[in-house]
C-alpha cells in the first residue's frame, strides 16, 4: 500500500510543481550577468565597463561555455534523480542512444 501511496504522492508533486512538463531548461545567462555576479562577489576587484579585450573575450567564452554545460532542473526531477541511481542511469543510456532506436 505504500508503494501506491508514494507513486501517488510523486504525480501530484510534480503537477503542482511550477516547473510541470518543463523540468530541465538551459540556464540563460548573458556576458553582462557574469560581470555582474564577478563585481558583487569582488568588489575590490571591479571590473570597468570598459575592461581591455581580453577579458571581454574571456568572460563571452564563459558565458558561452556555461550555456552549453549547465542546466536549471526542477527541484523535484532533480530530487528523483539524486534519489534514483537506476533512473539516472535510464535517462543517460536513453539520451546516448538518442535517435538510434528509429534506424
């Protein structure tokens, strides 16, 4: 009875979940949100707005970087996942073999 009542209780947290359907995104973050979070975590480290190229170029690159690495999760997938080594290893080995399974 249990086992119905925690299978129960994860459909309804994830539909009152505000990320429902939508539970990984791309984390969107631009250079200018990098200077920023640099500037308040080192204030004596300030950045000038007019900072030489090569640290424009750097903090771009992190920028870019970061896109293509990092995501947002909802808190309850990443619960289940964190929960769940055996579903963690499901979502891997399906994203792996992403659009073999039609050939």
């Amino acid at each position: 009875m249990g086992d119905v009542l925690d299978e129960a209780y994860g459909i309804v947290e994830c539909k009152e979940c505000p990320w429902y359907k939508s539970c990984v995104m791309p984390m969107r973050f631009t250079a200018e949100d990098i200077r920023r979070q640099l500037a308040s975590s080192t204030p004596e480290a300030d950045i000038p707005q007019q900072a030489d190229l090569g640290i424009q170029n750097l903090i771009s690159s992190m920028a870019t970087a970061a896109q293509n690495s990092l995501l947002e999760g909802c808190p309850v997938f990443i619960g289940r996942l964190r929960s769940d080594s055996e579903l963690a290893q499901r979502v891997k080995k399906m994203m792996q073999n992403w659009g073999q399974e039609k050939e």
